[in-house]
C-alpha cells in the first residue's frame, strides 16, 4: 500500500507542477503589477470593512480569520522545518509569490459565488463551471477537494498535534486524538458561523502571541540575525543550498512546503473567500493576499529565523542507499536534532535553547494545538462547501430528468429549512472528518504528509489551470476597482461593465 500510495505521490508532484506552481504565482504578480505589494496598506485597512447592504454571509475579517486558520497550521511549524531540512532558507522567501495566486483565486471565487440557502458559496468549483463553462471539471475539483479537506488533511494536522503533545507532556497519541476529535465535532456542527466565530478569535490572538515568542528568541540572539537574513535571500536565488536547482528535488520541497503552509494556488483559500460580503470582488482578493503575508512572512519567517538563529537544523545533502540501509550527508547537522524526519523538533529546538527544552516543547505543542485545530476547522468548512456544490448539481440532474419530483422536493425544502438529503449528505461528513481526524493521531507522520501532499497536488493542479486560464478577468476586475478608487468612489462590482459572464449573484443585485 505504502509503495502505491509514493507512487501516485511522485506522479501528482512531479517537476512540471513545481514549475507551474512558482511561474504561474510571478505571472500574477506581474499581471497584478505586484498588487501585493502596491496595496498593502489598504490590505490592512480592508480586514474589518464589510457590505452592510448585504445580509447573507459573514465579514471580511471572519473570513480572513477562517483563512487564516487555513493557512497557519502545522504547515508552519512542522512544514518549515521540514522546507529547510530539504530546501534550505530559501524556502521561504519563495513562497512570497503566493500572495499573488491567493489574490487572483479569491477574486474569482467572489466574481463566481453563488447565493445558497441563506449563506454564499463558492471557490474553484463554482468558478471552473461558471467562469470556464466547464461542469465536469468543476465537479471533479469539488470530489478532490471533499475527499482530500474531509478526509486526507484533517489527520496531518492532528497527527502533529498528538506528536508533539506525546513528547511535551508524556500523553498518548491517541488520548490527544480523542480530545481533538471532540473538540472538532463541537465547532463544527455549529457550521460556518460557529466556525467563523471561534476562528477570529483564536488565530489571530495564537499568531501574534508566537510571533511575539519568536522576536524574544530572535532579540537573544541579535548578533546572527543579519546573517540569517542573508541565508535566507541567498538561498531563494539559488547561491547556496538551492542553487542550480529550479526544478528539482530542492526547490520541490521548498514549493510543496510553501502550498501547504499558506494554501495559495491550492483552491481552499478561495472557498472561504467566497463566503464574505463585500461591494467588490478585489476587496477580498486582497484581504486574502494579505492573509498570505501573515502566514508566510510573519509566523513562517518566524519560525524559520528562529531555526536558522539557533542553528537547530539539518540541511540533507543526498541519501545513499546501501545493502546497510540508506546512509545520509549533511550540508549542515545538528547532531541534537533528529536524523530522520524533521518535524516539530528543530523548532522546539529553537525555543528550547532559550526557556529550556521542556518548557520550549510545551510551549510548541501548545501553539501547534491551537493552530492545527483551527485549520482543521476551515478544512471541514471547504469539505462542505464542496460536498454542497457536488450534492445540489446532482439534483438540478434529477430536475431535469424528472421535473414530476420537483414538487416532493420542495415540501421537504419547506420543512427542514434546506434539503434532507443534503443535511444527511453533511452529517455523514461531519462523522467522516471526526474520524479522520482522530485516525490521524495513530498514522505515522510520513505517510500521513505523503497522502496529504497527493490531496493538496491533485486539487493545485486542477485550480492553478483554472485561474490561468481565467486571469485576465482578475485583471480586468483589479483595474475596475482602482479606476473607482481614483474616482473617490467606494468601488461597485459590475461584471457587465468588464464583460464577465456568469456572475449570476453579482448581475441580479
């Protein structure tokens, strides 16, 4: 199993996704004219503007907080380490270019959302079949991305959750399971409104309390910071650890880590965009590219900084396997930390070096509780919203071969507020992502990472071709919001004014 399972991985994650995923984030930084960085301030400003006009849906910054608990889990944590174990520094500062890829895909999955039963809805499914006519490969993203978000995600996040609480506090992994697993079921049968509520609470209070951690560690030792900025910047131009290898194995792991850590060109961001209300599709798009720096550039950086500060790393050289078993070299060891996966230890480590290794593995295990149980709660949210679009797109198919039942449909619309069958449909995911989560705690981290990388591949490629081939209607969108704004209006969507079909919501406003 394990054979086939590496297999279909190294099929997903081949060279030509990894070119794709870096050349397709500079194209829309280009195509944006780096509107990350040109409209950072008003990112900022953004965060807590919503349509007032609008009652459905949630606000801006419950839905930069649900991205955001997308985006920071054990991706940055567990997957930095692990980027510069294989990467080296420069992992991270490539994952930069994410902020435009989130900014095109949350723009279009706004242009595309759709009004249902009293919340909206949308992300790469909806915006593959509205935007690009396309309803089987919409439909195909929409059972990717149910699986992958209900059932192969949610067990990485918990797998490093038990991990690292087993080796804080001495608890078994499948007691933390347990415990996750209820805490879960808890938030989200309470649906997106519960799980909005819990996440703009607790990931932005977890991400500056570990980030204000990291600046304590980095303050102690001053003296190196400067030089670990130079690692980091030589390593993203290729001068060091990455160099001549833009499209193998190294930068590989760098751009897998960087997906997984803050989800651009992934197509989960852009289900939870899709949820907020706004006048205008760029103002999410932003909101969300913004969500990117904080991920990447804030709890990421920290983490790397506070790894490479304390030296508290391996950077692997090559794997030689021999009749022995596989024998390692190094370009940079620490003969403290482990020789296998990197995981959660380098950056326990790294805190450990100042508070004491005890205090600085509960200190991680915590940080990493909360963050991972906050990304599982926006993975179930984008397994649902899937599981909708896939659940309500099969009964246009019964309308239209049986228009006679569209009666019996109705009645029970009426009487259970929306459709039993969907209600039932969601239920059964709610029990599927409980159990995944808690089976997550029982897996070993390596084959857990793989399944969740063959998740996270299969839905990138799919939506890094779609928001390519639908670009230039974020483009077109981009310069309708900045024309309003130089006008002194508060920008007004009009997808017949930049000639985008299939805006459904927006055109019946």
């Amino acid at each position: 199993m394990e054979q086939i399972i590496q297999t279909v991985y190294n099929w997903v994650w081949s060279p030509a996704l990894v070119a794709i995923c870096l050349l397709a984030g500079l194209y829309f930084s280009i195509g944006t004219r780096f509107v990350q960085v040109r409209r950072f301030r008003e990112m900022a400003r953004l965060l807590f503007s919503t349509d007032k006009t609008q009652k459905t849906g949630i606000t801006s910054f419950q839905a930069f907080s649900m991205a955001l608990s997308g985006r920071v889990g054990t991706g940055n944590i567990v997957g930095v380490a692990t980027a510069i174990g294989f990467g080296g520094p420069g992992a991270i500062i490539i994952a930069f270019f994410g902020a435009g890829s989130a900014f095109v895909e949350a723009t279009l999955a706004q242009v595309f959302k759709e009004d249902h039963n009293g919340q909206f809805r949308g992300g790469p499914a909806y915006y593959i079949e509205n935007g690009l006519r396309s309803p089987f490969f919409g439909a195909f993203f929409a059972v990717l991305a149910a699986l992958a978000c209900g059932v192969f995600l949610p067990p990485v996040q918990c797998n490093g959750i038990a991990l690292s609480c087993s080796r804080a506090f001495g608890v078994a992994p499948w007691v933390i399971g347990v415990v996750v697993a209820v805490l879960i079921a808890l938030v989200i049968i309470g649906g997106v409104k519960r799980i909005a509520n819990v996440a703009q609470i607790v990931a932005p209070v977890m991400a500056v309390i570990y980030i204000l951690l990291s600046i304590v560690v980095l303050v102690i030792n001053y003296r190196i910071v400067p030089d670990v900025f130079l690692q980091m910047l030589r390593g993203a131009v290729g001068l060091n650890e990455v160099g001549g290898a833009l499209i193998g194995s190294t930068i590989a792991w760098g751009v897998k880590r960087g997906i997984y850590s803050n989800e651009a060109g992934q197509g989960t961001g852009p289900i939870v965009a899709a949820a907020a209300k706004v006048s205008h599709p760029v103002k999410q798009g932003l909101v969300q590219a913004f969500s990117v720096y904080i991920d990447t550039l804030l709890v990421c950086t920290a983490t790397a900084m506070m790894i490479l500060a304390c030296r508290t790393y391996n950077i692997v050289d090559t794997v030689e396997q021999t009749a022995s078993g596989a024998v390692v070299t190094y370009l940079q060891q620490n003969p403290d930390a482990p020789l296998g996966e990197p995981g959660v230890f380098y950056t326990t480590g790294a805190l450990g070096t100042v508070v004491g290794q005890r205090t600085g593995d509960m200190i991680i295990s915590i940080a990493l509780f909360f963050f991972a149980f906050t990304t599982i709660m926006a993975y179930y949210y984008y397994a649902e919203t899937n599981l909708v679009y896939i659940f309500n797109r099969w009964r246009r198919r019964i309308f239209k071969k049986h228009p006679e039942k569209l009666d019996e449909l109705e009645r029970a619309d009426m009487h259970f507020g929306d459709n039993r069958g969907e209600k039932i449909v969601i239920w059964i995911l709610r029990i599927g992502t409980i159990s995944a989560v808690f089976l997550g705690s029982l897996v070993g981290s390596g084959l857990v990472w793989t399944i969740g990388d063959i998740g996270v591949g299969a839905m990138a490629w799919i939506n890094i071709i779609a928001i390519l081939l639908l670009s230039r209607k974020a483009f077109k969108a981009l310069r309708s919001y900045e024309r309003q704004k130089k006008e002194g209006k508060d920008p007004m969507f009009d997808p017949k004014e930049i000639g985008v079909e299939g805006a459904d919501f927006w055109e019946s406003r």
